[in-house]
C-alpha cells in the first residue's frame, strides 16, 4: 500500500519545467488577444488623411478661370465652353461634403466671362463704315407692285391708273431721292432689257440702284423681271416702239404706234403695250423719228400717258421738239436727252461719252443719257457710276429729273 501510494503522490505533482511552459503558453495567449484587439484601428486614419490631401489639391483648378478673360477678345464664345468642362470634374468631391460647396464658388466665375460680350462692339463700328461709304448710292429696295389702287383691270391686261385718293404711279413707284441734294445730277437709262436673260440679269444686279432700267414690252418673264429690278432699287420704265424713219424696221414689230394707222387704232396698240407689266413710272421711246414728228400721231399717245398718271421720257430719238412742246402743254411730267452712249461699243468710246455727261451736268445742273445692255456699256456704266460720289456728283432716277425740271 505504502509503495502505490508514493507513486501517485509523485504522478500528481508538476515538475517545474511543465509550470513553467503552461504559465509561458497563458502569457502568449494574452499578447494574441490583447493585439487582435488593439491592432487594427491604428492603421485606419492613415489612409483617410491621404485621400483628405489627395482631395484638396483639385480645388485650384477654378482659378484658370480668369485666363479666359484675357483670351476672349480674340474669341469671346470660345473660352466659355472650354472652360466649362472642368465644372463637372469638381462634383467627384462630394466625399468630401465642404469642398464642394467652395468649388462651385469659383465656377461664379463664368459671369466674369460674360464680359466678352462686349465684343459686338467692333460690328457697330464696321457698319457705320459702310453706311457711310454707300451713302451717297444707297441700296434700298423698292415696294412690290402694283400699289393698291393703281389698277384698271382691262381685257388685255393690267393698266396704271390714278388712284381714287390721287396718287400717281409716276410717283408711287419711283425711287426715293432727296430733293434737297445740291449736287449736279445725271441719269443713266439702259433700255431695251428683257430680251437677253444674260443681259438684263447683268444690268440688275450689276449696275447701282441708282440706274433706271427700260423693258421692251415683247420680253419673256417680265413677271420676274420687273420685281428682281424694283427689289434692287432699280426705278423701272416701259420702251414703247415708235415708227422711225424708212431706214428703221421699227414698224414692223408688233402693235408699234405707226402714222399710217388712226389715232384710236394706236391708242388701242398702246393700251396692250401698257398691259405687259405693273410697277413702271412711265414710258420711253427707243425709236420715233417719223412718228413723234407729226403732232395728231403724238398728241393723243401723250395725253394718254397723262390720264395714266405716267411720266414720259423723251430718248432722244424723235430728233426735233414736238414731244417736249405737246407735254408741256398737257402738263404731262415729262424729261428729254439727246445723249446715247454707246453708239459705238467701244471701252473708249463710251468712257468719252461718260465724261461728257458730267460736263453737261456741271454746266447745267442736270444731264440724262441712254445706253443699251451691251456688257461693254454695262461695265463701263458700273464703273463710271463707282467714281461719281468723289467728283461731287449725285446719281440720280428719272423721275428725280422730272420732279427737278417741274419744281416739285
């Protein structure tokens, strides 16, 4: 018994080495929990505190924005939208809830930007530039015809007529011009236009409004024609046909007021003349020197320009008086010239004649000529016309002429 006692005695106790390994097992297990626990929060603030930097450094970006301030004369719009992009670039910051609200300060810059707008002041100060070189031939255009109640529906067409209220075509459709104008005057007249479609677009677009144009009354698209003058302000008129002398096929053409037919027989010719187109102040003659020589063939012709509220301008074929004469006495607005410039189509030719014009108009006061739509006389008119502001000259319509001639 003794013996199996002492050998128990001797299992239960420890020997100090296995004390000492379970009290160095007990500390590690302390050290272990105690770092689980404590370790992990102290490695979080670093990563905020360089996202917080990271952050901070995107908000200079609005300060480029006076930049655009500088650069915008050049290109007011285009700095605005260019800096516009980076404003959606600031949002991204919303994770960092105060800097955003202070980067959406600076995008007020914009506003500043604004400012450019100012550059549309250079455009007033171009266009008082032009204005003022094109005053003296101003391109305006004229009111669409026919003019409310200056119609007379007729079985052959539209004819002019006074209006009930008194108004004239002669005057409702004719170029606006100021009376007051000083300057010698001259007018040029091509004539004959509707023929060449080449031509008579030449004439309107190429020549000055200033220019009066004349359509013969056998021309295809008139209804085109005569609006594309009116609109580039070209004061318009109607080439009648006259007889003219045995050398002249002017009799020939159709409805041509002749001495060998009555006078009602060419006021009936003259009314489907009348009727080819509206818009025209009056009437001229490209032929006429038979005609126009006997006074019972004129007489009627003009007295019924007269009732018509038309003016007459004499081109200076008829060769003598009469016209001018029989006018007068019918109160008939009325203007002569005896100058064509293009007799000879020739560069020289028609500069010399030109100039010949202005002569006449400073000896006078006033000087009217007539051309045709040759291309040379079409150039040459464009020309001339270009230079006569500088000489102090005033270009001026037809129906000027007339009003300067009657005093109204």
């Amino acid at each position: 018994m003794n013996g199996r006692s002492a050998k128990k005695d001797d299992e239960r106790r420890l020997s100090p080495l296995s004390a000492t390994i379970l009290v160095l097992l007990g500390f590690l297990l302390e050290v272990i929990a105690w770092l689980w626990i404590a370790g992990p929060p102290a490695e979080l603030p670093q990563p905020r505190v360089a996202r917080v930097t990271i952050r901070l450094a995107p908000t200079p970006a609005p300060t480029p924005a006076p930049p655009p301030a500088t650069a915008a004369a050049p290109a007011p719009s285009a700095p605005v939208e260019a800096e516009a992009p980076p404003a959606p670039e600031v949002p991204p910051a919303p994770e960092t809830p105060a800097a955003p609200p202070q980067a959406a300060l600076p995008q007020a810059a914009p506003p500043q930007a604004a400012q450019p707008q100012a550059a549309p002041e250079p455009v007033p100060s171009a266009k008082p530039v032009g204005k003022a070189a094109a005053a003296p031939e101003p391109q305006l255009a004229l009111a669409p015809a026919p003019a409310p109640g200056l119609i007379e529906r007729n079985k052959l067409g539209p004819l002019p007529r006074i209006a009930p209220d008194g108004r004239a075509p002669w005057r409702v459709y004719a170029r606006p011009f100021d009376k007051s104008d000083s300057r010698p005057r001259v007018a040029i007249v091509i004539g004959n236009l509707g023929l060449s479609s080449a031509a008579t677009e030449a004439a309107i677009q190429e020549l000055p409004g200033g220019v009066t144009l004349a359509f013969s009354p056998y021309a295809h698209g008139l209804e085109e024609y005569i609006p594309l003058a009116r609109a580039a302000g070209h004061e318009v008129l109607l080439s009648l046909p006259m007889e003219a002398d045995e050398s002249s096929d002017a009799g020939a053409e159709p409805r041509a007021l002749l001495a060998a037919v009555t006078p009602a027989e060419n006021l009936e010719r003259l009314s489907w003349l009348l009727s080819r187109f509206t818009g025209y102040v009056g009437a001229t003659n490209y032929t006429g020197s038979s005609f126009s020589s006997a006074e019972e063939d004129m007489r009627p012709i003009l007295a019924e320009l007269k009732e018509r509220g038309l003016l007459f301008l004499d081109s200076g074929a008829t060769g003598n008086g009469t016209t001018a004469r029989i006018a007068r006495q019918l109160g008939l607005p009325e203007a002569a010239t005896e100058r064509i410039i293009d007799t000879e189509a020739s560069r020289d030719a028609i500069d010399q004649r030109l100039e010949a014009v202005e002569e006449e108009a400073r000896e006078k006061g006033a000087s009217i000529a007539v051309g045709f739509p040759y291309p040379v006389t079409i150039e040459r008119v464009a020309a001339w016309t270009a230079t006569l502001a500088q000489k102090g000259i005033s270009l001026a319509p037809v129906s000027a002429m007339v009003r300067q001639r009657s005093g109204s």
